[in-house]
C-alpha cells in the first residue's frame, strides 16, 4: 500500500464508486462521475470502483529486465514524471509501475492494455510502439494540472490520483501523421522537436518533413552546397530576409528525439516539380538553363528538373544518397504533385530521352523518373512514397505508396488500382483556417472514402493532417495545430462512431487546460484567426481595414497609425508578441481622381468588389493577393469606368493598375484606352496602349498601362475602358473559358486646372 500522501488533490474521479463500461459516458455523467478524457477514445474502458492509485514520490517504474524496449519506454516515462523520484524496484509501501511487451501474446497487432489498481499499474504492449501508447494514456489520466508549463517545475513532494480503469485499446490505421511543410516557412529543429512531443501524445507516429519546395530548401546536401547557401534564402517583397536550413546535425537530433517519442520520420524531398529553389542554386538542373531567384509567391512553377539531362539526374541521385545517409524511416517520399510539362516539350535532351525510351508524352517522362528513383530506393531497401499524380503518369512498380490529396476520388481510384494509400484530402489539410475547416468537421473526417470493398480498404495504412506552410509560420503554427489536430488524432485512431458532443466535453473539461498548461496556445475552433476587410470612408476620403481578431490575445498593429495619406500601410495581427502572416500591405497613392465617383459600365463580379464603389478612385494598390479585398474583378468582359473629376483639371496621364495571375484565370487586359471631356457628352479619345510586355505564367504580377497625350488636356471627365483579352489561350488548364480582368485603381495625374470644385 503506498503511504498516506500528504497533500493529495481531491480529483473528483475519487467520487466514483460505479463500475462502467465505455460507450456510457452519459451514464457517467449522471452519475456525477468524472470520465477520464483521454484523446484519442479508447475502444474499451472499464471504471475501476477501489481508491485510486497514488503517483508520488517513491514509487516503482519496473520494466521487464530483459526487454530494452520496454526499459526505453520506461526512461521515457521516468523523464515525464520528473521531479517525482522513482525507484527501479518495488518496495513495500509504495506503488509500482509495471512495463512490458508480450509480442505474440494475446494481444492484438498495436494493441495496449493499461490496468489501474490500487497499488499497482500494470502497462501491456503488444510491442514497443503500443506500451508507448499505453503510457500515452497514463499520462493523461493523470489530472491536467500535472502538464508543468515550460520551464516551471512540478512540486517535487506533491502526489498525483490515477483512477481505477482497465483500458484495451489500438490503433484503426497504422499511418497516423502529421505533415510539417518547412519549405514555405522554415522551422527551427527545436521547434520540429515540440511538435514531435506533442503530437505524440495523442498518439499520432509519422511526421512528413517536407524539406523541399519552391521557396526554399532546407536540408544541407554537403556535395551541393548551394542549395542551402543558395536555395534556403530567399528575399521577399519588402527587402527582408528570409530561410533556414538542417545540418546533419540538426536532423539528427529531430531523428533521435522522434525515436523516443515513438515517431517515424519520413522526409519528403519534391522531384521533379516544385524545384524552384534547387534551380535558382543550380540552374543546370533545369530545362533552359536560366538563372532564377527563389521565388516569394505561391503556386506551380515551370521550370522542373531537367530529366533528359544526365547530370541533373546525377543531382537527384546525390540529394538521394544524402537523404538515405540521414534518414533511417523505410518511406522515403519524393513528392511528383504538380508538375508542368511545359519544358519537357521544348527541351532537346528530354525529346530524346522520350525517343529513347519509346515514351509518348512528356508525363510518361515523369513516370520514367519516378520507376527509376523507386528503383534506386528498393535495392537499398526503401519504398518510394509519391503524391497522387503520380499515378497518372505511366505504371508504378509493385509497393510503391500513393498520397491521395485530391480528394476521396482520388482515395479510391488509388485503392481499387491496389496501391498501398495515405489519405490526404481537404478535410486533413489543417492549413485551411478553422472558418473554412472547423474542428467539427475535421472530428468527423473518415480517411475510407464510402464503398471501398474490404480487401482495398486494407490498403489504407492512414491518414496525414498537412500544415501547409504558405500562410504558416512558427508565430501561429499553434493556434492552426490546435485544437483541430486532437479531432484528426481521434478520426485516425478510434474505431466506432463519432461522438461529438462526448469529443468536446473531453477537450473543454480537459485537454485545453493540458495543452494551455504545455505552453501550447490554442486557436480558434470554427473562426478565422484574424479577419481584414478593407474598405473605403466616402465622406473622410480614408481607406481603412476593418480588423477583427478571431481569438483572445490578438493585437492588431495597423503601421503607420494613423494611416497617412501615401506610403505604404500594413495592418497586422500580432499574437504573442510575433506579426503573424494573415496581414494586409497595401500603398496609399494620391491623385486628382482620387475620392471621385465612379460609374461602371458593367458591375463587378460580387466575389470580387474591392474597398466598394470607389475601389477605382480610393488611391489605395493592393498586393499580389487577388483576395485581399482591394481588387475589383469582371468575368469575359471589358472593364469599362467613367470618373467624375468634380472639377475642371489639366490631365497629362491616366493610368490602370491590374493583376495578372494567370494560374488564377486572371488576364491583364489586352488595351487600355482614355477618353477625356469637359461636359460628360462629348468625348475625346486621347490615346491607348496595347499590352506588349509578356507576363509571366506562374506567378502574380500587378502591372500598369499608362496612357500620357502629348500635352496636357483640360477635362473635367475621364472615361477608361480594359479590354479582356478573351478567353483563356491552350496553353492555360481553362483554356477557351473566359479570362478575369481584375483592377485596383484608375490614377489621373495632371494639374488642378482652375475650375472650381463642385
Ligand atoms: C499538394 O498539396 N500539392 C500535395
Ligand atoms: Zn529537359
């Protein structure tokens, strides 16, 4: 019997004297009884009626000597329940604490069994992954209270109640994991680590790191140096700074802290697509031999790995060699989503390759690449993991894994065609804010898609919850995690049906406090973070951004404040002291239009209305984000607005301010044309510009189209119209539908011509 503890919490799990079985928590509740909130659900849990077990000072973690295993997890154990001392054998008057693995007992593959009883805790696994689980649920039957907030200690002479319970748990899927994109935003290896410690105690077991994307490279290659002094850089729109990289070092202390979290770490490294970076450090890995820069917007880049070049496949197998030097995980994952053909088909070393290889497209060149890299991988031993498309691009040899993340269309096409599968669809891309993606439907996410026979669903090994990066840093990376990743813990884990109400109550009554007390801040269930909605004062003529925080602790910071009259603005929400990346830039130009009504020919689409019907005229640019409320857009037709100066002015130019995103269906316009007259009837052409400029495919640029007569024309109205350049060309995913003309403002620039104002 352990002793009397001297200050023993009151946990209210003591007021219960019933026995229940799981599936009652109701019950349970009418009863007064406190049921263990453990996240994931177990499949069975049995309430014990005895006193609880005491966790204090003295107490007994035994592991089965001869299992190095159960001894690791029990050093695990013995580390989380610091300060309180135990000893490694059982001794009168104090409890124990007993570790094991049976493999090939009668326990389930995965499966754990935890008994709490008065004197003793008895923790089974079936092997070392499951007792980790198991110690997983330990834990948290212990009160929150017990989390020790980072860099506080717990009181070393305080003792803890653990309930009465018989627990039989596993897992459903075997592939419980979490996607880290450190590409778009780069991570410390400390803050890969905490991750790692989090997630592992809802129990989930793979992180997908991916390390490589467009905008920055992140693992040391030491043969290519480059492609960290080069490729994890980048500088972005306002002149800074930005990127990180992994030494050896670093990864391999992100590999062994992952080995005692029970974790696999399976690194991802994007071939022979979104390369951008690995370009711009050595761009003799691509088609065209082009130096670029690492880019600093979002979206599917052209330029990709030159496959017909037998030194950029050289490129790819050193990379290779480096990533399975480091990473012991039996998956390596090489990426293959959205990669553009468009290179291939001009390129002379890939037509060769082609003819060489009797390959009809350029996206069976991808499938070339891909059976020859999952070639590589299986003589040494390893399984290639590739995004969806690339089934779609000629056979995959035997074993290699599909990630389906366009949807559960994709899910079951890859299982019926006998793929081993990861299922990635929206409903596990937690980088959707929580409005867009709320924890209820995250809770209610099924990886099997509907009516997948029993023999394919065997091959669903699980499920991912990708974190995306693009709008994703370390400053709100939490409050994004949280607590949408417990919902996708349990939908990976638990069998049986959902039970929603059941999953909130353990997370109000519990796990906020768990996580709080972790240092982990939590975001928002259903609401965005932070909401800006630009807008427009006709009678003040100010531009404002109506800014409305979605959670407690957000500041928003609006620089300059009060906003000038030019310059450029940023409006931001800062949380914890960090600018998270929701904000809004935007610069302020005076001019003579500016506050003039506009009169538009045709509305613009009422998706896209800018700060409203002075868009044209509020003097306020947007940025290259087609959403962020400063841009007008039309759909297939000209843009076509007449502005009343109020007065009578000398216009020398007038110029339109466009987006062009072609991977957004948005087209500059084809001409800008201004018309000019002093009584609003009779109008006066004074000149156009036809676009010549080529406009790049793959990224957002905002472009001007200015037209300046000769000398200076007295007006006192300006009429502009954008001409559409029509449906969108063959070479676009869209093409022959209708293009979007998307514009921000109409600057008239001239001198006040005398003429008094109305
Ligand atoms: C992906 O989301 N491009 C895999
Ligand atoms: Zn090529």
């Amino acid at each position: 019997m352990p002793a009397a503890p001297t200050r023993l919490p009151l946990h209210s799990i003591l007021a219960t004297c019933f026995a229940l079985a799981l599936g009652t928590p109701a019950l349970a509740a009418a009863q007064g009884a406190a049921w263990p909130a453990v996240v994931p659900r177990p499949e069975h849990l049995t309430l014990g009626t005895g006193q609880p077990f005491v966790l204090g000072n003295g107490v007994a973690l035994v592991a089965a000597t001869d299992d190095s295993a159960a001894r690791d997890v029990a050093d695990y154990l013995r580390f989380e329940l610091a300060p309180i001392q135990t000893r490694a054998e059982p001794a009168p008057g104090a409890g124990t604490i007993l570790l094991r693995i049976t493999p090939g007992g009668t326990l389930g593959q995965g499966s754990y069994r935890l008994e709490v009883i008065r004197d003793e805790i008895q923790i089974t696994g079936a092997d070392a992954d499951a007792l980790f689980h198991g110690v997983q649920t330990l834990l948290q039957l212990l009160p929150p209270g017990f989390e020790t907030p980072p860099g506080a200690t717990r009181d070393p002479e305080r003792a803890w109640a653990i309930p009465q319970v018989v627990i039989e748990d596993r897992p459903r899927f075997r592939w419980r994991g979490v996607l880290l994109d450190v590409a778009r935003h780069f991570l410390t290896a400390e803050q890969v680590k905490r991750q790692i410690t989090l997630m592992a105690r809802y129990k989930l077991n793979v992180l997908h790191w991916h390390l490589t994307d467009d905008q920055g490279w992140r693992l040391e290659v030491p043969a290519l140096p480059r492609l960290t002094s080069v490729g994890a850089w980048r500088t972005e729109e306002d002149g800074t700074r930005t990127g990180g990289f992994y030494t050896a070092d670093d990864i391999r202390e992100v590999l062994d802290h992952a080995r005692r979290h029970h974790v696999t770490v399976v690194p991802e490294i994007d071939l022979p697509g979104h390369l951008s970076s690995a370009i711009a450090a050595y761009p003799w890995i691509g088609c065209t031999g082009d130096s670029l820069t690492v880019p600093t917007t979002w979206g599917v880049f052209n330029d990709v790995l030159c496959i017909g070049s037998p030194r950029a496949l050289e490129f790819a197998d050193t990379v290779l060699a480096t990533v399975l030097r480091l990473f012991p995980s039996p998956w390596i994952h090489l990426g293959g989503d959205e990669v553009p053909t468009l290179r291939w088909q001009s390129c002379a070393p890939c037509q060769a390759l082609m003819r060489a290889e009797g390959l009809e497209t350029e996206g069976e060149l991808q499938g070339w690449f891909t059976r020859r890299m999952a070639r590589t991988l299986t003589e040494r031993g390893r399984t290639l993991i590739g995004w969806d498309e690339v089934m779609d691009r000629g056979p995959l040899p035997p074993g290699v894994v599909v990630q389906a993340w366009r949807g559960p269309d994709r899910t079951r096409a890859a299982l019926m065609a006998g793929a081993p599968i990861i299922a990635s669809p929206g409903e596990a891309y937690l980088n959707a804010p929580p409005d867009g993606l709320p924890l209820e439907r995250v809770y209610a996410f099924d990886p099997l898609p509907d009516s997948i026979p029993p023999d394919a669903a065997e091959r669903l090994l699980g499920s991912e919850a990708a974190f995306w990066s693009e709008h994703i840093t370390a400053a709100n990376l939490d409050p994004m995690v949280w607590p949408r990743l417990l919902a996708f813990a349990e939908a990976v884990w638990a069998r049986g049906p959902r039970e929603w109400r059941d999953f909130r109550a353990r997370l109000e009554r519990d796990h906020h406090t768990r996580l709080s007390r972790l240092g982990v801040t939590l975001g928002p269930a259903d609401r965005a973070l932070a909401t800006f909605e630009p807008g427009y004062d006709s009678v003040t003529r100010q531009v404002y951004v109506r800014a409305v925080p979605g959670m407690p602790g957000i500041e928003i910071r609006t620089t300059p404040d009060p906003i000038p009259d030019s310059g450029t603005v940023t409006v931001a929400a800062v949380l914890n002291g960090n600018v998270l990346p929701l904000g809004r830039r935007f610069t302020l130009e005076p001019h003579l239009a500016w506050g003039c009504p506009v009169e538009l020919a045709s509305p613009p689409s009422p998706r896209y209305q800018g700060t409203g019907p002075y868009t044209l005229t509020d003097h306020a640019l947007g940025s290259t984000d087609l959403h962020d409320g400063f841009w007008q857009g039309w759909l297939g037709t000209d843009l076509e607005a007449t502005i009343d100066l109020g007065r009578v002015a000398d216009v020398r130019e007038v110029t339109g301010s466009f987006l062009h995103d072609f991977r957004s269906w948005i087209v500059a316009p084809s001409a800008f044309t201004v018309w000019l007259s002093m009584d609003g009837a009779a109008w006066q052409e004074v000149g156009a510009m036809t676009r010549e400029e080529a406009l790049p495919d793959d990224r957002p640029v905002k472009m001007r189209l200015v037209v300046s007569p000769p000398s200076a024309v007295r007006a006192r109205w300006v009429r502009v119209r954008a001409r559409s350049s029509g449906p969108l060309p063959d070479r676009h995913a869209g093409a022959g539908r209708p293009s979007w003309v998307f514009a921000d403002e109409v600057v008239v620039k001239g001198e006040e011509g005398g003429g008094s104002r109305e």
